[in-house]
C-alpha cells in the first residue's frame, strides 16, 4: 500500500529535490510552506533569507511541475509564540539563542506533522541533510548524520522525540550538495541555484539588537564595558548586541584584541577579556533530550560539540538532574554560550542534546 507523505516546501532547491525523489520513490506526495509571520514579510528580494513570498512562489512552481498538491498553512502564531518570543527572551536575559532549533522543534516537527498526521499522512519529509534508522537490538530510532558530514544538520535536530523520528523523512541524507543542484537542474527546476538560506528569516539584515528593540518597543540601555577585574573600559551600546566570544562591533579601541566574556544583565555589564580567558572545560546543558538511549545512570565517555560548525569533542557526560546533564571536555572549549546547544555524538550517530544553562 502507498504511503503519504507531505513535504516541507522552503522553496529552496532541497527541499524541492526532497519532494521529487519522494514522488520517484512512489509515495502519495503534497507539498506544504508555512507561513511563519503574520506583521512580518520579509523582503521578496532578500536572497539568503527564508519564508519569503518569493519562497512560496518557487515552492508552488515546483509542486506544479511534480503535479503534487500543494497548500499553505499559517502557523504565524505558534511562530511568534515558540520561536520569537523565545529568541528575545533568551537575548535580553544574557543568552546567545538558536531560532532554527525552536523552529525545527515547536514548529516543522510538532505542528506541522501533527498537521500531517490529522489529515492521516504517514510521513512529514523535509531537506534537512540527516539521516533516520530504526535500531532493532535498542528498538529505538536512530538519528545519525548526513553522509555528507559538510553539509551535516543532525545538530539542529537533536530536540526530536521518537515518534517524531517514526514519521519523519530526511530524503537527502545520502546525497551531496552537488548531487542535489544536479537533480534539480535536469529537472528544470526554477530554484536550482537559488542560494542557501543562511541568515535568522525573521531579522531583516543580521541586525538583532534593532529587531528586539522595534519588537518590545523598548530601547536598549548603554552600560560599561568591564574586564576580568571589575574595571571600566567603555561603554556598550546594549547587552543585547553582544554575544559570547564577539570581537568585532565592540566599537571600542583598546590597545590588544579583546572579546566579549560574559555578560551581567542585573549591572548592565559586558565584560571582555583577551582570547585566552574564552576557554573553560565543563558546561551543563538543560532540557537534556535523549535519542539513542532512555537515559544514563553512570557517566559515559563521549564527543560533544557546542556549535555547528565546530568538530566534535571528546568529553565525559553525566546526569545531574531529571533534564540536566554535565558535559566535560578532555580540553578546554571555546566561548560556550548560554542558550546555545550542546550536542552528543557516538560517531555519525546523534546521542542527544540540549542547551547550555
């Protein structure tokens, strides 16, 4: 019997690709874009952005060639709840947040497959380079990364649950980038070589300070720029323009290269220090979420990594609480930021995750 799936349509190349392979594979396919903003379009002409009306337009165009149904659903209410709300919280409380993981989380793998599944589709399918296999000796799903490790996103994806991981599709986790543009340029598609989208798609121009502020309607206080020793070096232009690490746009002349350390949201205080002083061993990730095991009850030996685009690391994990687990490292990280994640791996295969508190 034919199964259903209903693919994520960005309106980007993969997830288009996504969707044509699924049809080759004779799934009953349709295609489906959220509609993520309600006050908020982007700019049509914004290229590395996503979820603009020209992504619907180039999704539809693609759903008409594959002559797939296609619909539309607005969820600018769960966004705004579950993604927006979260981004600014986290910034004006002192945390470097992660929108796409909110996204993937609370939005395409919770109301969108709970949409699929109410109009009885077996399976929701997306262009995330990830890959799923079902483990029978742990009767768990699996999620492990791409074959593809450059273009690997099983970071951003370590939040799903198992039935989420039972209905989920991940079509391109055997291919390469390359392999996926050549598709789609036999195919005729309009989208071949749009670019990736790379930039937060609800912040026009990088610019989150501005976006927070135009948001809460408040303006962001000037505060001092301390160092390591509580003395003042400059003033700063609002706690929430500064992330852990940051060394350019600090807007202040000092006579070595300094970088943001931390930041104190009571005082109004953003302290930087010199690269050396970024490092640190342990950190404790909280709303820890377990994929290819229920649970530790010893520490385990394992790598970890605490930002996309940086290779693991080996550590030692241990759980401290219900949720939080104590990740520390052979040698020291740097710039851990609060609310970003840290992710566990045991070679291509996603242990679990969560977000540094």
């Amino acid at each position: 019997m034919q199964k259903k799936v209903l693919i994520a349509m960005s309106g980007g190349v993969d997830s288009s690709v996504a969707a044509y392979l699924l049809k080759q594979q004779d799934y009953i396919c349709s295609g489906a874009t959220m509609k993520l903003f309600s006050d908020i379009d982007t700019d049509d002409t914004k290229e590395k952005s996503c979820c603009s009306l020209r992504d619907v337009k180039d999704a539809r165009s693609v759903a008409n060639e594959l002559d797939i149904p296609y619909f539309v659903y607005n969820f600018s209410d769960e966004f705004n709840k579950q993604v927006i709300e979260r981004f600014v919280k986290a910034y004006i409380e002192g945390a470097t947040p992660n929108p796409c993981i909110d996204c993937n989380r609370f939005i395409k793998f919770d109301k969108l497959l709970l949409r699929a599944r109410q109009l009885e589709i077996d399976y929701l399918a997306t262009g995330h380079y990830a890959r799923i296999e079902y483990n029978n000796e742990s009767g768990r799903f699996l999620l492990k990364k791409a074959l593809d490790t450059s273009k690997d996103q099983s970071y951003f994806l370590y939040a799903m649950t198992q039935t989420q991981l039972a209905h989920t599709l991940f079509p391109l986790g055997t291919l390469s980038k390359p392999q996926v543009r050549e598709i789609a340029q036999k195919m005729g598609f309009k989208n071949a070589d749009k670019q990736d989208s790379q930039d937060i798609c609800f912040v026009q121009n990088g610019d989150y300070g501005s976006f927070i502020e135009q948001y809460t309607g408040e303006k962001s206080k000037n505060g001092d720029y301390i160092d390591l020793k509580g003395n003042i070096l400059g003033s700063h232009k609002g706690i929430i323009r500064y992330t852990i690490g940051q060394r350019r746009g600090l807007a202040i002349a000092l006579n070595k290269p300094m970088y943001v350390h931390s930041k104190d949201t009571k005082n109004n205080t953003v302290t930087l220090c010199e690269d050396g002083d970024l490092f640190e061993k342990s950190l404790l990730a909280s709303d820890f979420n377990w994929i290819a095991i229920k649970s530790i009850d010893t520490p385990i030996r394992i790598k970890a990594k605490i930002r996309y685009n940086q290779e693991e690391q080996w550590a030692m994990a241990s759980q401290v609480s219900h949720n939080t687990v104590k990740i520390e490292f052979d040698e020291p990280q740097r710039a851990m930021a609060k609310g970003q994640a840290a992710v566990l791996y045991d070679g291509d295969i996603v242990v679990g995750g969560g977000t540094i508190s």
